[in-house]
C-alpha cells in the first residue's frame, strides 16, 4: 500500500490529490465512478487540507473504524 500511494504521489508531496488517489485505488484493485470518487476524497479529506495524506488513505483502505463508511 506505501509502495503504491509513493508511486502515484506525483509531485512528492507525501499526499494525494484527487487524482493520484484516483490511481492509487486503481492500482490497488478498487473500481470507482467518478462521483464515488469525489465522494471517497472528501471523505477521506478529514483536515480538508486538499489533499489525502498516507495516514488519511491508509485508514480508509484497512477500515479503521473512525470512517464513517456510510457517506459513500
């Protein structure tokens, strides 16, 4: 999962935009729609800072329990 988020963090920032997270939940196997996937970056945006850091996604990918699922 690091591996994957590193490779898709395009500009090295050590976060994702909406579009690497896009990527990176391709590459890992996940099919989204393009409104899920608005979805899921807002969800997962909890500082709404922009971007999706690797705490941010790697809580929502192993289903940690602060996520309210629910939203998407």
């Amino acid at each position: 999962m690091q591996e994957a988020f590193n490779r898709f963090d395009t500009d090295g920032n050590g976060s994702l935009s909406s579009s690497e997270l896009a990527m990176v939940a391709s590459d890992l196997g996940a099919a989204f729609t393009k409104n899920e996937l608005v979805a899921v970056f807002d969800l997962l945006d909890r500082d709404h800072s922009g971007d999706v850091s690797f705490e941010e996604f790697s809580k929502w990918w192993l289903g940690d329990k602060e996520v309210d699922y629910s939203l998407i």
